[in-house]
C-alpha cells in the first residue's frame, strides 16, 4: 500500500485474488488483501461484497460455490466492511455522478469510499492518480508504473 490512511479497496481487486489467468495481477491482489487485513486500514462497503459474490458465482472460469463464496466474505471481507448502504450514500453518488461523469455505481463506491474517510481507492476502473474533493485518490495498482 501507498498510503499511510485508509485505503478502499473495489471488488475487482478481490476477483483478481482468484484468477490464476492473470498471475501478476493476482499477486497485487493478494498483497494488497493481506495488507489491509494486517493493517487494521482497509475497508469495503456493502456494495463491494455483493459485486465481488456476483462474480464469483457466476463469471469466474471455476464458480465458488455458496459456501466457498460465503467463507471468503467473511475472512476476507467482512473484516473490511465499514460502510453499510444508505440514502446518503445514494445522494452523494449521484451528486458526484453530475460531477464525474462515472456510471452510477462507480459513483456509489466513491461515496462509500468518502463516507469511509479513505485516502486511497484502489481499483483498475477509474481515472488513476485523479482526485476526488480534495481527500480521495484513486490509484490502479496494477499499472506497471505507478505515478
């Protein structure tokens, strides 16, 4: 991790965790878990355990099944998870989508991530090194030079 704060992780870094297609990413992806966990500073909200489950039972080559999916959210992810869903949530993210021009859900993770006083949101699907209302940074830990 780059950051001394709190750090957002999205769900696609907990999908690379599982995809031995992609060697190098899932490495990062593991690091980066493991690291969160350890440090006590990483977090997720509601909606990343639900996009992460979605994925892993249905679009990864081998499909977790429940119990599989269901014992890595709670070693994994449960211990991150500090922002549960709500209607401000809901009207940040689509301030915040007039502002940013990101798809909705994005929006909504950037929220969770703003709620959760991150410093960091990791994730390969947003602008990297861009700069959210002066307090959250995105960074795609998987470029090969980071900025």
């Amino acid at each position: 991790m780059t950051t001394d704060g709190t750090v957002f992780l999205d769900s696609n870094i907990f999908v690379y965790a599982f995809l031995s297609s992609e060697p190098r990413k899932r490495a990062i992806a593991i690091e980066l878990i493991e690291a969160c966990l350890g440090s006590g500073r990483g977090c997720v909200s509601y909606q990343v355990v639900q996009e992460f489950a979605n994925v892993a039972r249905k679009k990864f080559a081998t499909t977790l099944s429940a119990s599989e999916c269901k014992a890595f959210i709670d070693a994994a992810m449960q211990p991150l998870n500090r922002v549960a869903s709500s209607t401000g949530i809901v009207h940040t993210a689509l301030d915040l989508q007039d502002e940013l021009r990101y798809s909705f859900y994005d929006c909504l993770m950037i929220a969770a991530a703003l709620q959760s006083g991150a410093d960091t949101l990791y994730t390969e699907d947003l602008q990297h090194w861009q700069l959210i209302r002066g307090t959250l940074r995105i960074a795609n830990p998987f470029l090969d030079v980071a900025t």
